[in-house]
C-alpha cells in the first residue's frame, strides 16, 4: 500500500510542478499566486520520498494523511461555490452594474479586462437604462487606473459617458465595494457585479458584507489553461478572505 501511495504522491506532485511551469511559459511566470503549485508539488514529491520511511512515527503518518484528506474535502467544497458563481445569470433591467478592473497594460485592457468589457458591454446594450460603475485604481506598472481604462473603453464601443461612473481608488475586491456605494443612491437598488466566471462567487459574498444586498453576478466567459489556476486560487482566496472578516 506505501509503495502504491509514494507513486501517487510523485505523480501528482510532478503534475504539480509540471503544471506551474506551463502556467509560468503562458505568462512569462508573472500570475499571480502560481507558485502554489510549485510549492505543492514540492510536497508531495517530499511526501513520496518519506512515506516508506521507518523513521516516521505512525502518528505523524496519521496526521499527515487527516490533513491532506481534510484539506482535499475543503477544496470540493469551496470549488463549489465557485462553480456556483461561474454560471450566474443576471436579471434584466439592473440599477447598477459595478466592473471590477483588472490589469491595464500599456497597449490596452489585458485579456482578463477585455473579456469583462465585452460582458459589460453586452449587458448595457440590451438594458439602455442601467448605469455602469467603473471600478479600480491604478497599479505602480499600469499606464492608468483601471477604472479610466474601462470608461475609455465603454465610451469607444458607444456607450454615453453620463451614463459611466468612476471609482479609481480601490486596489482589492473588498475596496471595489466599498468605495463603489458611494455612488449608488439606494440601499434597495440592484446591483450587477462583472468580473471574469471563476471570481463571481467571491465578489457577491465581498458585495454583500460591502452592504450591497441586491446583487447579482455578470459572469464574463474565462477559458483556458489558466481556468483551473484561477478557480484554485479562488478558494484559497475564499479561505484568506474569511480569516480577515471580509466575508
């Protein structure tokens, strides 16, 4: 049995550390929080090494073992919700719709932006009465804030600027609600949130203890090999969040 189990942990452990390089050669490693397959693959790989040790007290074994169970059975559960949050569909005739910002580079909106604009845009045109927050401030190695980059880029496809609002401050999920309320003129109103599929879960739990009850998610289409980075990411983000008291 401890020789089927060292394999199992070598294999997916070079899985692991196989998929972090590929994730690394697609975005010249600079995503955001890809070393955690480096880091569990180095695990398993050690965990593979040891689990025929006889050096190893049995109940470090044991431990070892619970912990990775629980943690397995933790991750099923929070990639649930985001799965949940993944096939949002939101209602028609909206108050508001907040797009959270994403990387701006210097030639325009990144991917991730790009594909929230196009949601965005979608939504907009088939509700002329909807108003559009235009959420997120501006990193040290972007050209501008987000914010002002989603507005350009809404006011380029046609859509009238009085009908674009912007909050450039925010610099986290959290801060995009919170410094988003103030231009929402009623407690009652209703409220799209869009953002790429995988993060919606976590931005309506981060709306909602934000103050902002009706909500909705605007799930912008996210595919690729970096899918299943992202959604990982997102229950460990989940669990961070939950520590600190955001959700």
């Amino acid at each position: 049995m401890r020789r089927i189990l060292k394999y199992v942990y070598w294999i997916a452990g070079l899985a692991c550390i196989g998929y972090y390089f590929l994730l690394g050669y697609a975005a010249r490693f600079g995503l955001d929080m890809s070393w955690i397959w480096l880091a569990g693959g180095g695990i398993l790989i050690v965990a593979g090494l040891t689990c025929r040790s006889e050096r190893i007290p049995g109940w470090i074994r044991i431990a070892w073992r619970t912990l990775l169970c629980a943690g397995l059975a933790l991750v099923v559960v929070l990639e649930g919700m985001v799965i949940s949050g993944m096939n949002s569909v939101p209602p028609q005739g909206l108050d508001y719709v907040i797009v959270l910002g994403a990387k701006v580079n210097a030639n325009g909106p990144s991917p991730a932006l790009r594909r929230r604009l196009n949601a965005t845009l979608a939504y907009l045109e088939d509700n002329p009465d909807t108003m559009v927050i235009a959420s997120g401030g501006r990193g040290a190695d972007e050209p501008m804030s987000e914010a002002l980059c989603i507005q350009r880029e809404l006011i380029a496809a046609g859509i009238e600027p009085e009908r674009i609002l912007l909050e450039d401050r925010s610099t986290t999920t959290a801060e995009n609600m919170a410094f988003s309320l103030k231009w929402i003129d009623s407690p009652d109103a209703s409220v799209g949130i869009v953002t790429n599929n995988y993060h919606v879960f976590r931005a309506l739990a981060l709306a909602k203890k934000a103050g902002i009850s009706n909500v909705y998610g605007v799930a912008a289409e996210y595919t690729g090999h970096t899918l299943f980075h992202y959604m990982i990411r997102e229950a460990l983000c989940l669990v961070a969040d939950g520590l600190m008291g955001n959700l």
